[in-house]
C-alpha cells in the first residue's frame, strides 16, 4: 500500500484493520488521529487541562512526542484494550511471528529502546537464572564489565550503565582485543547503518565472535531492514525504537536476535519479579508494536515516504526563499536519522534573528510549531517523520512570516567596561530544586571576554562567556559518560561574589552563589 492510499484508508479498511472497533470509536479516530494538527479540534485532551499541541517538525524526539502513528496501529491498540491477556502467552505468540516477519530468531516488544538496552545487558549478565536475577544489581561474583568503542558513547548508553556495570572504551582493534577478559559480559555498539564509524561493527564482530562475547546494537532510529544488516555481520542483539521513524506506539521497542539471550531479555523484564520490573510494557504496545512491524513488512515502501517529505521540503522552500537572504538545502540519511532532512539558512546581516530567536517565535504563533531552530546561529533543520500532509503548507507560511518580519540586522550594543575583575578562581555553590553541589570556576578576562575551566561534582568542561559591566553570562559544557551537561549561569557580580540563575537545559534551573577565593 503506497503512503497516498495509507493517508486516505477508508472506513471498511480501518475496521478490517481494527476488528472490533466501532463506528463511534473510528468517528473519534477520524476527528482527533487523523486529522492533522495544523487545523486542531478547538478542544481535545490535552487543551482541556491547558496544554497546547503544535506541529512537529523536529521528528522523531521523545520530548515532543515522538513520530505519529500509523492508523491502523492505533485502530489495533484501542482494540487491544477491550481485552485481558496473560502477557507472558501473549509475548510467546508474538515473538516468533516477528522472528518469522523479520527474519531473526527471536523477538520481543520492550517499553522503548532504553529498556531494551537494560534488558539486555541484563541478560548477558545473569542469563535466566532466578537468583543472579533477584541479586540485580548486585554484580558481585558476576561478569561486569561492558566494552563500548568511543565513537558509540552517547547520552543513551546510561540504559546500559544503569546496572552497575565497568564501561571499558577502545578505540581500535587491539585496545578491544586487550579489554576482553574474564569479566567482559557484553560489547555495545552505537547503530551506522546510516552513518560512518572508524571503528565499528564489522571490525568488532570477528574479534568478539571467537571470544563467545555478545553484541548489543542500538539501532534506535532506524527503520526495519530485512535481513538485518548487524546481524549480518555479527550482532547477537539489536535495539529498535517504535516510536520513531518506525511510526509505532511511542513507549514501544523491539529487541531482535539471538533466541537465548532475547528470551533471556524477556526474563529480566516486566511483568517479571526482576530488575526490569518498572519498565513495563503494555498489551496495548505489544500488540502496536506487532502491528507496526506487519505494516513496514507488508505495505511500506520508505522511498514513497522519502518522495512524500522531498515534495514538502519543496513547498517550503517555495515560500521561505522568497524572503531575501533565506536559502535551503535538502540534505541526506545520517545516522541517528535515516531520512532526508531540509535546513533552512539565513544572512544574519539581512535578517535580525537567532535561530532560537526564531524558535520562540515559530512555538509561540498560530499555528504553534514546534522546530530545532535554537541558540545563537542562523540556520536549522526541519525532519519530517512526525509532520502529516497539509502540516508543510502551514509551516511555509509561518515561517516565511517569522523571517520577512525581522528586518535587518543591527549593529550589536557595546558592552559596558567590566565593574570588577572576575579573573581568579570561584567557589560556586549550586542550589537544586532538591540538593546541592560545590562548583569551582576558572575564569580569565580579556576585555569583555570570558574564557576559563568549570570543575562540577564529578565532571570538568571548558567554560566562556562574557561580563557586562556588573552581569555576567557564563556556558560550559561538561563531557559527561556519553552525554554533554550544558551549564549557563547568568547574574550580578558584586565585589569579591557574584550570584544569579544556572539554566540546565533539560534539567531546570537552579540558583548558585560564588565566592571568588583569596590568594
């Protein structure tokens, strides 16, 4: 079935798909599921408790709701829920029809990637004995040690940390010849199937195989290929998102591979008595899940969908190139997103605006629409997966208002001569909404320029910003086991302290207070 004719399924269609489902519940579908969201009901769930939906152009992230569903997989959920199941009979009928649709050994529906990750890795350390089981995370006398290649860090791989376990990192071949040993459980490495590693898979795989040491993918952001390309070079386990580029149920993955250790996954997590136990997968998403993989075996051809998003990128490069100084750039499949994305771009001496300047403004119009236009440059980059026919009309529109109205841009204000010298050592203490924590900052200043060392609790970044007059702005970023912790402390310096707000990003907000130390 081509993506036009899934876009306009018909009653008869959707019922088929659906089973059970009534007139009234499609009728509800029809107005609130399918419609797109550039026209929204004047009320719906989540305007009723003050909560306002936007269009999404930012694809497949989980903070905004990830991609949106396939029809036919929500028809399946509603259906699902009319009915009780043993979940453990149900995932044994499930996953041998995923083995069987994918082409792998086994298969299992986690509650989103970064379970499957945890489950594992689970798996791989304690296998499906009920006692190691129970002692988890309890590592002693067990195998713990992960191997990851650098290139493979990233903020995701804490589903895999979350266990306890020994993160060993190389960087070549004979770094991960000489890291495994007795108490190598597992090796996890970052999916590239739509991207470039210097050190990957297939560099790993003949060296791990012979060793008897598993390997985990986290193919997140992929789409479903079959036969799998890891497995085929030597996986024993790869992880899927549903909720993303997969169009799925947004708290489900899949967990594919090896039929002892998938099952052994299974053992390790909910509705079992284990360490999994809070990552809890619904019938509903079992049943989402299978529907969405037989949807992408049976009916998805992912070049329609990359033409579909290509036409859209097509209309908004109609509209937004007409205000001067805009260009767009249609830009292919990378890794972490296999699918072709547009970036806007603008001369920031023609237009007035940052692209986070922008972003505000795209969020707050009307229509809200949500994009990754943030900080202080002047492009960004739409992603298609979570837009629906009509949303690119709209955005194109928006976009080009936002755009034309800034004007040109104006000569930065002059910064104040700094009222104190800040160069020196800081003693910064961090207030939490719950905690706190002692910071040191190094500061160097040039004129209105900061530049200089922040020390957090546990992790050390470079630091810059700059001082005007008595207020201060001050960014790091602290490598952090695979993630980057952003800090921005604003306030007012005064004599030998200074004080304010630290914005965190995802993390909130805090206040702190520094002390600049005496020599």
């Amino acid at each position: 079935m081509s993506k036009k004719q899934n876009a306009h399924l018909g009653r008869r269609e959707l019922l088929q798909t659906g089973g059970l489902l009534s007139a009234v519940s499609f009728s509800k579908l029809s107005a609130h599921v399918l419609s797109s969201p550039a026209t929204p009901a004047a009320e719906n769930v989540y305007t009723q408790i003050g909560v306002r939906p936007f269009i999404n152009c930012t694809a497949t992230l989980t903070i905004n709701g990830g991609s949106a569903m396939f029809p036919e997989v929500i028809a399946a959920i509603a259906e699902a829920s009319r009915y009780h199941v043993n979940l453990d009979k149900l995932m044994e009928a499930v996953s041998p029809r995923l083995a069987q649709l994918l082409d792998v050994e086994w298969g299992i529906v986690t509650a989103g990637t970064a379970a499957a990750l945890t489950h594992a890795t689970s798996a791989c350390l304690v296998g499906t004995d009920p006692e190691k089981i129970q002692r988890l995370p309890n590592l002693d006398g067990l195998k713990d040690e992960v191997i990851i290649p650098v290139e493979s860090r990233n903020v995701y791989d804490h589903a895999v940390r979350t266990l306890g376990v020994r993160i060993v990192e190389v960087n070549s071949p004979a770094e991960l010849k000489a890291a495994i040993g007795p108490k190598t459980a597992m090796i996890y490495v970052l999916g590239n199937h739509f991207g470039k590693a210097k050190f990957d898979l297939k560099d790993i795989a003949p060296i791990a195989r012979p060793a008897g040491v598993p390997i985990l993918i986290d193919a997140a952001a992929d789409y479903l290929i079959v036969p799998n390309p890891y497995i085929a070079l030597g996986a024993d386990m790869v992880a899927y998102s549903g909720g993303k580029i997969m169009r799925g149920p947004q708290n489900a993955g899949l967990l594919i591979g090896r039929r002892d250790l998938v099952r052994a996954a299974w053992a390790n997590s909910a509705p079992h008595h284990s360490f999994g136990r809070a990552s809890k997968v619904s019938k509903e998403s079992i049943v989402g899940m299978l529907k969405t993989v037989e949807i992408w075996r049976s009916q998805r051809d992912i070049k329609e969908d990359f033409a579909v998003w290509e036409s859209w990128y097509a209309v908004i490069t109609e509209q937004v190139t007409k205000v001067p100084g805009v260009t767009t750039k249609v830009q292919g499949p990378i890794r972490g997103g296999p699918f072709p994305t547009l970036q806007v771009t603008w001369d920031k001496t023609r237009i007035s605006l940052t692209a986070g300047q922008l972003g505000k403004q795209m969020l707050a119009g009307e229509p809200s629409i949500m994009t990754h236009a943030d900080g202080d440059g002047n492009s960004f980059t739409i992603r298609p997966a979570a837009m629906r026919p009509g949303d690119e009309k709209a955005v194109a529109k928006r976009l080009a208002e936002v755009l034309s109205s800034a004007g040109p841009s104006k000569p930065a204000p002059s910064l104040a001569e700094p009222a104190v010298e800040l160069s020196g050592i800081w003693d910064a203490d961090v207030v939490y909404e719950v905690g706190s924590a002692r910071h040191r900052l190094f500061l160097t200043v040039q004129g209105n320029k900061v530049t200089g060392f922040h020390e957090g609790w546990a992790y050390k970044g470079y630091l810059t910003g700059e001082v005007d007059g008595s207020r201060v702005r001050l960014h790091s970023s602290l490598p952090a086991d695979g993630n980057q912790l952003s800090y921005t402390f604003e306030g007012i310096v005064s004599g030998l302290s200074m004080s304010g707000r630290l914005q965190m990003g995802e993390y909130g907000t805090a206040e702190w207070k520094a002390q600049r130390r005496q020599l």
